[in-house]
C-alpha cells in the first residue's frame, strides 16, 4: 500500500556528527576564495504573491496530429530580487554547456534551472507548450517544418535579441554532439542531406525534412528539461569568444545566467531580470554537489538547502523539520535493468563495438533469433528478470510510491502493448533456466548504477544485485559517478548491467530511437530485427500504423527480454520552510530531478 504524506513518524534522527560534516563542508568551501559562490544577499522571505498572468499561445496547422498548444501560467515579475536558493545534488560534475560539447548529467541539469531554453515544454497534462518557438506548423505533406520565435528574447552577458540566426547555429552544434543521446534524431532533423532549412527573417525558420519523420521524438529534443535537452545559444559569443568561452560560460537564454562553478562542489547562477518568460524571485541560485543522500538531508534539517534530491526513506526525517512541504508528481520515471553487449548489427566489421563480448551470458554468440546460443543468452536474460522482486523493493525502498512497469519506452503507452503481459517474480525457475542455458553454477557479472537522481536508485540496485545472488549469480557491485559510468555506455566498451531511470515517454518511439546504431547513447542493443523496426516507426506518421509498429516491437523486447522494466515511481520533492511549493509549474518532460527553479518563490 502506498504510504501517504502524512507519514507514518518513525525516527530516522541523523547524528549530530554528520549535520556537522555537511555544516563543515559548506564552511569549508567559504574558507577560499575560489571554492565560494559569492552570494549578493541573504536568503529572506515573506515577499508577496505574484498574480498571475498568461503566456502567449502558440498555433498549429489543422491538417497535422500535433497536440493543441497550452498555455503556461507565470508569475508577475517581482520587483526585487532577493536572496540565495539552494538546491542539493547528488551528482553534476563540471560545468560545460557549448552544444557541440555537452553531455550528461548538464545536459538534464542545465536545462532544469533552466540556464538554457529551447523551443518547447510539456506541462503538468504532458502537453506540448511554446516556448522559444510561440507558434509552428507541419505541412500536409509532413515535410515542412515552421517555427516562428518569440521576439524580444534576450540572450544572457549582453548579447543581445535571439533570432533565427542563433537557433540554426545551436542546431548545427547540436547535430555535431557526439556526446548527445539524440543526436542522430537531431542532426537527421536539422542537416538531412535531402532536406534544407531556411531563415526567411530573423524570427522565423523552416526546416525541409527530406522524408516525413515522427512527431515524437522531434519534439522530444525541442522541449526541456530532459537528460536528451537542447537549448538555443549565442552565435556571435561564439564567433568573438569561441569554444571554449561558450563552453564554460554560456550565453543563453534561461531565468538564470551561468557565473560561477567550482568542479564536484558548486555550480552558481544569477537570476536574469525583466526575463522575457519568468524573472526569479530569488537573486541566485546555488546547485552543490553533495553525493550522500544523509549530508544532504542534514544540509535540509539545518536550513542550508531549501530542496535536494531525496530518497524515499528520508521522507519522515524531512517531514519533521519545521514547515517542510513536498511537492510531488505522478510517473515521474521508470527504473530499467539494461543488459550491455549485444551489438550484434556491425559485429565482425570495422565498426565493431569493443564492448561486443559473447562471453558474456546474456549475449549470443549467433545473432541468429533461432540459434540454441540466442536462445541460450534469453533464458539467462528472463532468469534475471524472473530473479528480481519488483513488489519487495516497491514496498521496502520506494514505501509504495511506485508500481511495477513492463518496458522501457512503454510506461504511460500500455495501451499500445498486448494485453496480458507480466514480469513475475519467481527464483525457483530462475535458476532452473540459468541450469538450461548452462550456468547451474552461475556466473559473475557487474552491475553499476547509472545515477540520474532517481528516488533510492543506489539503494534499489543493491537489492537486484542481493536478489540476482540469491539464485546463484556473483554480483561484482559498481558505484560510480554518472560523469565516470556514461563515457563507457557512449564508447560501447561497458560490459555489464545497470540500473537506470529513465523518463516517462510521450510516444514509446521516443526512448526505442536510443537501440539505433547512429545514437550516441545506448542501451546495449544493436540488433537488425530492433534497428528495421524502429527506422520504419520513426519514419511512420500516421497514428494507427505507428501504434500497430510500437506494439510489434513492445511484443519483441517482451519475447527476448531486451529491457525489462523494474517499476515506475513518484516523484516527491522536499521543500524547505524558506519557500513555497510550486506544484503547478512543474515542466513534465523529464521528472527524474526537480526542475521549476524560476518558479519557486520566498515564504
């Protein structure tokens, strides 16, 4: 059953010692000049409620299936900026934000403040809502695309007015990001050699296609925040300053403006004022990069942080700091088990991946559906599913804010699959199929978290791994920083499992792209019957055919056990008695960490 948040008060008192390690850390970094964002003031509180008013419309043509437009509500611009905002995160790394350059986790953290904006963003309803672009059209033929970009938007260091100029740089830099998990998609998008794009005037862009592609997963990379995010940058910073002056201190567009970091300790932003969306409330913001969960909840009991990425089993420590507050959101994100090695699609030529290892057990040796070798390394792959207690780590790790999922890709879309489908939990004939596929005595295999600020992902990786040891497979436990883990997935040299959260699709065609071979991310998968497949999706635009191709897939993944799914969560943010809770403004794209910053405002 799920817990409510009123929750049951159970004491989980932290020990003076380790709120005195988090209070010394923040000190600590204050004892140096070049380890202290400079903050302009004070935190204080009590301001007045903005009123609020509406964000302009945009349109689109009725001759095309894209979801009617919604609006955003925003809060009046405040007349005086105050204070610092604190925010703590498990894992950031150094700050990088050029677009040809930047990869995971500042792709999800920078599009989260928001320090760049792009042309969309879904709302509370995942809504398609304008952004950058405030109205756009898609031709009956499917192949023209037409923004048109709200005027008057100012890019940050006194760069002055984004026009179409700048957007069309960003994608060409984006479609060049080796790093991105989309960049395929984007740069099939903005640079297909069949198609073209135009700039009929400074506010205006039409992009020629070259072939009808799916609505989805374009949207998907125009919108924010999101771990695949894109965002609009300065042309002319580039062409006075360069890579390296746009890659450390950008020129965007966002509510707050880039100033300030310190690598595996702080990241600082000022708020922009008079922004043309959402000008803060407070004068800063401050993201600090604490990796343990118990520092952070003490950063929150002694007033240091006014939000941080929180573990469920926190929940009743937070709840009993004075004037705590929660903010939560329904499918925030879905916890994957990914299987890395099977990169069968160019095995045996020069693209051969390094990681391709049939070695392992849940990779074949034959890429051939009907070989006893690919049947083989299935039974490993369903024994390891079977292995897994969902309803154990749901109602344990996650206090029942979650309930089991199938497939990645498909949460939210489980109408699109065949009924009737179920992963179970049973040990007993997990080990009967590690015995028939040849492993009576098991194997060793790693398994590392991929952390994406999931609710409890250590904690929950863990108890897969004590699970998968139970029926007799050694677990070699990995726990590495996501900067340190992504490099390896990027450049298919990893060789084992993870743990992975993931965001709730809008389409499933959205996280399938990620099994294409050209995509810089992976998820282990490079198979023809995947690769056919999804090509055909992503070039279907009629509803009906795209569903009947998804549920195909869906069936396929389900039958080969490609990416069982683990659960699919809530998420609930903690707030601090400096603020309000901020519910309504909550960008729906990508849930897995907290995003509305500009929104947030003084109690």
């Amino acid at each position: 059953m799920k817990t409510s948040l009123s929750f049951t008060r159970f004491h989980k008192n932290l020990s003076m010692a380790v709120v005195l390690v988090f209070v010394a850390f923040l000190f600590a970094c204050g004892s140096s000049a070049t380890a202290t964002p400079s903050a302009t003031s004070s935190p204080t509180g009590g301001s007045t409620v903005p009123s609020a008013t509406t964000a302009p419309q945009a349109t689109a043509s009725a001759s095309t299936p894209v979801p009617a437009p919604t609006a955003i509500s925003a809060t009046s611009q405040p007349s005086k900026l105050t204070g610092t905002l604190s925010m703590g995160q498990s894992d950031m790394g150094r700050f990088t934000a050029h677009p040809r350059l930047v990869g995971n986790p500042g792709l999800f953290l920078i599009s989260a403040a928001p320090v760049g904006e792009t042309l969309f963003t879904f709302d509370s309803d995942r809504k398609l809502t304008p952004m950058l672009a405030k109205a756009w059209d898609i031709s009956a033929d499917f192949l023209t695309w037409t923004f048109e970009l709200e005027q008057g938007v100012q890019l940050h260091k006194g760069y002055g007015e984004m026009t179409s100029e700048d957007v069309v740089w960003s994608y060409n830099q984006w479609s060049d990001n080796a790093k991105h998990p989309r960049g395929s998609i984007i740069k099939n998008f903005w640079q297909n050699p069949e198609g073209s794009v135009q700039t009929p005037d400074d506010y205006t862009i039409v992009v020629n296609t070259g072939q009808p592609v799916a609505h989805a997963p374009i949207f998907e990379f125009l919108a924010f925040p999101f771990g695949g995010a894109t965002w609009i940058s300065s042309k002319k910073q580039f062409d006075e300053m360069g890579d390296d002056e746009v890659d450390r201190n950008i020129a965007a567009t966002g509510s707050w403006e880039f100033v300030q970091q310190e690598s595996a300790q702080f990241w600082k932003m000022n708020a922009v004022e008079n922004h043309w969306r959402q000008t803060p409330d407070f004068a800063e913001l401050i993201f600090w990069e604490i990796p343990e969960e118990s520092a952070r909840v003490a950063g929150f009991q002694t007033g240091q942080l006014d939000t941080f990425v929180m573990a469920f089993d926190s929940i009743a420590t937070v709840e009993e700091v004075e004037g705590s507050k929660f903010v939560t959101v329904p499918q925030a994100g879905t916890m994957i088990l990914n299987f890395y090695g099977n990169y069968h699609l160019v095995e045996g030529t020069d693209e051969q991946r390094p990681g391709h290892n049939p070695d392992l057990p849940w990779v074949s040796s034959n890429s051939d559906l009907s070989s006893p070798e690919w049947e083989s390394a299935r039974k490993v792959r369903e024994a390891i599913s079977l292995a897994i207690n969902r309803p154990a780590i749901i109602d344990t790790l996650l206090l029942g804010f979650a309930k089991p999922a199938l497939l990645e890709s498909f949460t939210g879309n489980e109408d699109v699959l065949n009924p009737g489908l179920e992963w179970k939990y049973d040990p007993v004939r997990a080990k009967e199929l590690l015995s028939e596929a040849g492993y009576e005595n098991g194997f060793i295999a790693t398994l590392t978290t991929a952390k994406r600020g999931a609710p409890a992902e250590e904690a929950v990786c863990e108890a897969v791994a004590s699970m998968l040891e139970q029926v007799g497979i050694q677990v070699q436990f990995q726990n590495l920083p996501y900067s340190t883990l992504r490099p390896t997935i990027v450049g298919r040299t990893y060789e084992g499992m993870t743990c992975h959260g993931i965001p709730i699709r809008t389409e499933p065609i959205v996280g399938l792209s990620i099994h294409l071979k050209d995509t810089a991310f992976t998820h282990g998968w490079e198979i023809a019957e995947l690769e056919d497949a999804i090509v055909k999706a992503n070039q279907t635009v009629d509803p009906a055919a795209l569903d009947a191709i998804q549920r195909d897939i869906g069936q396929f993944m389900f039958d080969q056990v490609v990416q069982p799914a683990l659960y699919t969560w809530d998420a609930v943010w903690p707030v601090g008695p400096r603020i309000e809770e901020w519910t309504k403004y909550v960008k729906h794209t990508d849930t897995r960490n907290i995003n509305g910053f500009e929104f947030m405002r003084h109690r």
